[in-house]
C-alpha cells in the first residue's frame, strides 16, 4: 500500500464515504405516501423530508394524519402507496426485524407517556439501558440520575408514574428516550392536556434537547407557540395533504385559507371567552 497521502484519501473507508453521501440525504422522507383506513383517507399523495439535525413541526386539525405520520415512521403502520425513508434506509416493506434496529435510532414520546406503570420513574428509564447491556448498575444509576436531572425530574427517581402530573410523566419519558442515544425523536403532541406553565417548560426541555444533543426531531402538535419555539420548518396538513411547508414565519404569511384559519383561531384566547360566559350565567345576574 502506498505511503503517497494522496492515495489515503482516495481509499477513505466505506463508513466514511457512506458519512458523505448521507450528508446530502434527508435523514427521514415521505414520498408520495397515501394511508386509508377503509373509506378514510388519512394521507394523500404527501411528501415531506427532515434533514438530520432538523426540527420541523407537523401542525393541523385533528384527523388529519399527524400521529399517522408518526407511527409510520416508527413502521407500526404501512403506507398504502408511497415510500418512506428513515435513518436514510427505505423501511417500506421492512420486517420487524428490520424495524427493531431502526428504532434504536428513532424513539418516539407518545402522549400518555408509555410508562410502566409497575416501575418507579428511575427503573423505567433505567430500563432501555438494561436492555442494551454492557454496564455496570452503578454506571447506569449514573446515567439515569444525569437524564432525569437534565429533564428537571431528577427529585422524582423513586417516584411510580401514577404519582405524576401528565405533565411531569412526560419529561420522564424524555428522559427514558435519550438513555436510548437515539439519533432523532418524535414527539406526539407533547403540550396537550398540560397547563401553560408545564407546556412552556416542555417546549423549554425539547428546545435545550435540540441546541445541546443537535438530535434531529419530529413534533406532533396543534400549539403554534411552540412551534414558533421550536420549528426549522412547519409542515401544516390538513384533509391528508401537505399545504404547506416553510418556517413559522413564511406560515403567517401563508395565503393559504386553512393556514390562517388555524393561526385566527390558536390566537383566540378561549380562557377569556369561558371566564366572560361563566360570569354572564351566574345565579343573580338577571336581577342585577
């Protein structure tokens, strides 16, 4: 083998060149992908790409196929047309196999959290750490108090899940997430059914996640506050296609009549309307 430098480089390794070729790839892609669930047609002919490093938010009504997007990622569902490529493989016509590796790249936060319920906050997310093998327990106490530390739940290890706010269950399974050293992760609504306080700390959580870990990332979600927080780009479906696709703010600019529908109506502050209304039907306001 020569010594001429020239020549190492021509006979970089495969990793190496592969490394190169998959920067010009998106990390996670939808082409043209269709899903029915009998006569409802979820997803029609959508195409949509994340580079690695990315967040981008899927915003829209409900219906509309958002949380099937996701479980199409994570191969739990089958497109009925269409290809979709995750960790720049084709998972298509994956098996379960298949898809078990995959899934040690891409986690998913669904919205009830998906903890055990037998185990305390720090066994479950002890757990994937387990699974994987090679560590000591003590390295594992380790890793497991730095997540849950990171997460802002480190005082809550010994803690069962019934014992936690919704909110709080999902910070924890945040934490699960990243003992897995995922590459990329998607969140399923992480801001519903929380209060605005434990929302902005949620978006605060997967914020920091995104600038200090630079994981690639897909959010589920219909809170356009924290989309503007978090998103690179918005995709906005609505009666299962894309119509449209570019950063928050090129969205409030969008002429796209549902699009601004959407945005009128996160705008509307309901509180207010509810306090006004409850106020106007107290007993004894007719007599005032």
């Amino acid at each position: 083998m020569s010594s001429d430098p020239e020549t190492v480089v021509i006979t970089e390794s495969g990793d190496d060149a592969a490394s190169v070729a998959q920067e010009d790839k998106p990390y996670l892609e939808f082409q043209h992908v269709s899903k029915s669930f009998g006569e409802k047609h979820v997803l029609r002919d959508v195409s949509w790409s994340v580079r690695a490093g990315e967040t981008i938010c899927i915003l829209g009504r409900s219906g509309v196929g958002k949380s099937v997007a996701l479980q199409s990622i994570m191969g739990f569902l089958k497109p009925d047309a269409g290809r979709i490529w995750v960790a720049y493989e084709d998972i298509t016509d994956y098996g379960e196999k298949d898809m078990e590796r995959i899934r040690k790249k891409v986690t998913m936060v669904f919205q009830s959290g998906a903890l055990f319920d037998s185990l305390t906050v720090g066994e479950n997310v002890a757990f994937p750490l387990r699974e994987r093998g090679g560590l000591e327990e003590a390295q594992i106490f380790q890793i497991v108090d730095g997540l849950l530390e990171m997460v802002g739940v480190g005082h809550m290890r010994d803690l069962l899940p019934a014992e936690l706010s919704t909110g709080m269950r999902r910070s924890v399974a945040i934490a699960r997430a990243l003992s897995a050293e995922p590459e990329c992760i998607l969140y399923d609504e992480p801001t519903t059914m929380v209060d605005p306080m434990m929302a902005h700390l949620l978006g605060d959580l997967i914020q920091k996640l995104k600038y200090q870990l630079k994981l690639t990332s897909v959010v589920v979600t219909h809170d356009m506050t924290l989309a503007k927080k978090l998103a690179d780009r918005v995709i906005f479906l609505h009666e299962g296609r894309v119509v449209f696709s570019g950063t928050p703010k090129e969205m409030e600019n969008s002429k796209e009549e549902i699009v601004q529908e959407f945005l009128e109506l996160d705008s509307t502050d309901f509180s207010s309307f509810g306090k006004a209304e409850l106020r106007r039907h107290q007993p004894g306001d007719a007599a005032l």
